[in-house]
C-alpha cells in the first residue's frame, strides 16, 4: 500500500504576548511525543519553504485580508506603544479619475481639521494601498502614511485614491479595515469623463492612447486588436457608475457613502463643500465662499491667499481639449445606459441640498 503523506503546519500567537515561550514549548513537546510514540516520520522545512508549501495547500489564503487591529484588545495589549488606532483614516475620496478628484482633495486640506496623507513618493498625494500590491505592505505600513492628530475628537484624517472607486476589490479590503469610515465619490456625465481620461493618457504619451484615435477605442468590438481592448476597458469601466456603487453598498451602509455632483463642483465649490462638511460632522465650520476665488484665466476656483494671491491647481489640471466630435459623442452615449432602477444617487441617502447628477451608467 503506497504510503500518505500529510502536512500540517502549526501557527500561534502565544509567543507574542509578553515574550511568553509557551507556543514553542508545546510544539516542541509535542513533535517528542509523535516521534517516540508513533511510526509516523516528521520532517520540517525553513520558515520560507514553508510558507510556499502553506500557499500551495491554501492558495484562497494569498490575498490578506487585514482587520482593524484597535477592535480587539488583544492586538491592542501587544501593540507597541509608540502605535496608536487614530493614525487610519475616518474617510477616503474614492474617484472615480478625471471627475475633480483632485480638486476636491485640495479644497479638502484647506480646512483647519480635515488632514491628508502624506505624499507618496511614486503616486505624490494618493496612496493606493487597497487596490494594489502596497496593501501586502500591511497595516503599519499604511499608518506610517499618517500623521498622530492633535486631536482625535475633531482632526478627520483622509487619503484620495481616484482608483479605488472601480476597483473589485477595494471596497472589502477598505470595509475590512475602517469599516466605520465615510466615502466620497464623485460622478460627472460618463462620456466626458472617458474622453478626458483618454486625453489625459495621450498628454502623457500612454502609447496605446497616441496609436488609436478616441473613436477607436469606444467602438472597438471583440474582434479588435488585445492592445486596443484593454486601452478600451481603461477608458470606459471607470463610467460603469451603477456596477461600482453597488459594489460599494454591498460593503459599506448608504448613508456612509456621499456622491458629489462633478459639475456642480466645479461651478459652486462653496456650496458643495458645506455639504461635504454637514456629511463628515467636521467643526468648526469653514467658510469656503470666502476662501474660495475663481481664476477666469485657469478657468476654475482656486484658493485665496493674503494679499490676493491665489493657489491653483497645477499646470496639468484644467488642460483644454480639443472639443468631442458630436458623432463620437453620441455613439458614446449610446453606450451610457441610464439605470432607472438607481434613481439619480443609486439609491444612496444624502443629505438634501445636494443636486444629483443624472448619470448613472
């Protein structure tokens, strides 16, 4: 009869707690006991080996998913005390890109509590722990992002990741960490936003942006070239809005989930940022018409400084493109297919005073 192999791999915790040996002990009593006992043959292998021979057995198991470590008073006790529970964010902007992110995100840290991440050196102010490889860095890696709050009742520490809003798999890590975190997104007619975002690409020489034309990329069948079809899902999943948002509530409540109307963003910032405030519960309020000016040679609001100065956006927001063929633009919208079953905020609960964009495809 051909002999069976079986694996099994020991894992504790109780080495951890105050340099207790116990977990070892046990292991190593226990390996004496089948050796001397039993005709069963033990061998081991080093902790790398190991753990690939692990992932082998578990494959589900490759992808972590990381828990709030302050919800247990367990982790909490072998914490280092230079650790705290507040350096994680108590919201997140979400995207989707070329929506006004980034002009959000500025008029954001202009309040005297509401305070973002540190710069990333790869991706400058957006993080993007939970939708890429940088969510295997773990959790301290994330916080070190963070600055300690002067003051954990009033500070609202935040980070903006425009690619987390159609990511599959952000919303179940995000819900996993900070399920008591807010959300913002922010929607504009999905047709300008693919062909902003197709500008974009081309402004920074994306080579499969420069090598089809926009009309190729929105009308490209199954048949067309692999290049070209993944430069197509780029372009237009992003505009899934309907897709994206009920993946979100199916993590997160409605009334943690905020939609800002684009457009109105970027005509009437005052008026949308005190929504934003009233959804947060940040105080003291701040006065965004007075801090707010609009600038007609960028052609956007920007911030007022003494003396009457202002602060802008860079030079590569608010860029001019060329203006969308109206036969491009309406074989686009063709493919914008209005949800009525969503209602204009996909059935999400917001405040009143906050116009709803209707384009939910």
């Amino acid at each position: 009869m051909e002999s069976m192999r079986v694996i099994s791999i020991f894992m504790t915790h109780l080495s951890n707690y105050g340099n207790d040996r116990l977990g070892l002990y046990t292991f190593v009593n226990l390996a004496n006991f089948v050796h001397t006992w039993t005709n069963l043959k033990l061998q081991t292998l080093p902790p790398v080996q190991l753990a690939h021979k692990y992932f082998e057995l578990f494959p589900e198991q490759k992808d972590p998913l990381w828990q709030n470590p302050c919800d247990d008073k367990r982790h909490r006790d072998i914490w280092s005390k230079e650790k705290t529970c507040d350096r994680l964010p108590k919201f997140l902007v979400v995207g989707p890109q070329k929506t006004g992110t980034t002009a959000l995100y500025l008029f954001l840290i202009m309040h005297p509590s509401i305070i973002s991440n540190s710069p990333s050196p790869k991706t400058f102010e957006e993080v993007q722990f939970f939708n890429r490889n940088n969510y295997h860095r773990g959790i301290d890696w994330y916080m070190d992002f963070f600055p300690t709050p002067s003051n954990v009742t009033t500070d609202f520490l935040f980070e903006k990741s425009a690619n987390y809003f159609h990511s599959e798999e952000v919303p179940r890590r995000a819900a996993s960490l900070i399920p008591k975190a807010k959300i913002i997104t922010i929607l504009i007619d999905p047709s300008d936003r693919a062909y902003s975002w197709y500008q974009h690409q081309r402004s920074h020489e994306d080579p499969a942006a420069l090598k089809f034309s926009f009309y190729q990329v929105i009308t490209a069948g199954p048949r067309a070239p692999s290049e070209l079809r993944a430069l197509q899902k780029r372009c237009l999943a992003p505009g899934w809005y309907a897709t994206h948002i009920e993946r979100w509530l199916t993590y997160f409540p409605p009334y943690q989930l905020l939609i800002i109307d684009g457009q109105q963003l970027r005509t009437d910032p005052s008026t949308v940022m005190d929504e934003v405030q009233k959804f947060l519960g940040v105080s003291p309020h701040y006065n965004y018409s007075e801090a707010l000016t609009f600038d007609s040679h960028k052609g956007f609001w920007c911030q007022l400084l003494e003396e009457g100065k202002t602060k802008c956006l860079g030079k590569s927001k608010g860029r001019k493109y060329p203006p969308m063929d109206s036969e491009i633009s309406r074989a686009l919208k063709k493919q914008c297919v209005v949800l009525s079953r969503y209602g204009p905020f996909g059935g999400v609960n917001t405040e009143p005073g906050l116009k709803s964009p209707n384009y939910m495809s």
